[in-house]
C-alpha cells in the first residue's frame, strides 16, 4: 500500500505566473492607501489587501477581464468594478498590473498614459 508521502506530484497544468507591478500601478496603489488612510488606517489596508486578492484571482484565471481596445498597448485588459478597475497585461510568464483606476478620479486620469 502507497502512503499519501509516497504518492508521486502530479504538476498542476496552468503554470503559476508571476505579478509584474508597473510604477504606474505602484504608485496608483499608494495613492488609493494614502487617500483612505486619512479616514481610517483599517479601510485603507482593507482596501489595498481586497485589490491584492483581486490580483491574486487574475494569476489562477488571467480570463476574468474584458479587453480593452487600446492602440498604443496590446492585450490589455480590465477588471473589476466601482470604485476600482484593474487594468493588466498577460505575459508569456507573468501578469503585469498596469494601471488601478479610482472611478472618483476617472475625469483626470483619462488622458494620461498607460505607462
């Protein structure tokens, strides 16, 4: 008889990929933080931590999103809903987070660019 230890790993069919942050996307997540914190530090590491699940969601099932026609980017994708969208990339190996949009500020980050 075969323990559980003996069993041999089977390897799971989806390769994990691997979070890519753009300074874009850093810098959208801090301002998010900084802009809850104000009200409550809990909300705020609430909030992030919910977009980090998010994340985590789109690197089992990169599918989740709708694309985004964009013609400066290709494959970029968002996901997600009022107050926050995501916008990502699929790479070869890895999810690039490109963008976090705050709905509040959508008028001023309209025109800005991708990267």
């Amino acid at each position: 008889m075969i323990s559980e230890s003996d069993k041999p790993m089977i390897p799971n069919d989806k390769p994990v990929l691997r979070i890519v942050w753009s300074d874009r996307a850093r810098q959208d997540l801090e301002e998010i933080y900084e802009s809850l914190e104000h009200h409550s530090i809990d909300a705020a590491d609430r909030t992030v931590q919910r977009l980090i699940n998010v994340i985590e969601d789109l690197v089992r099932d990169a599918t989740l999103g709708l694309a985004v026609p964009n013609p400066r980017y290709e494959n970029i994708f968002s996901f997600g809903e009022r107050p926050y969208k995501m916008y990502y990339r699929k790479l070869e190996f890895s999810l690039e987070i490109v963008h976090i949009e705050q709905s509040t500020k959508r008028n001023l980050l309209i025109n800005k660019p991708l990267r």
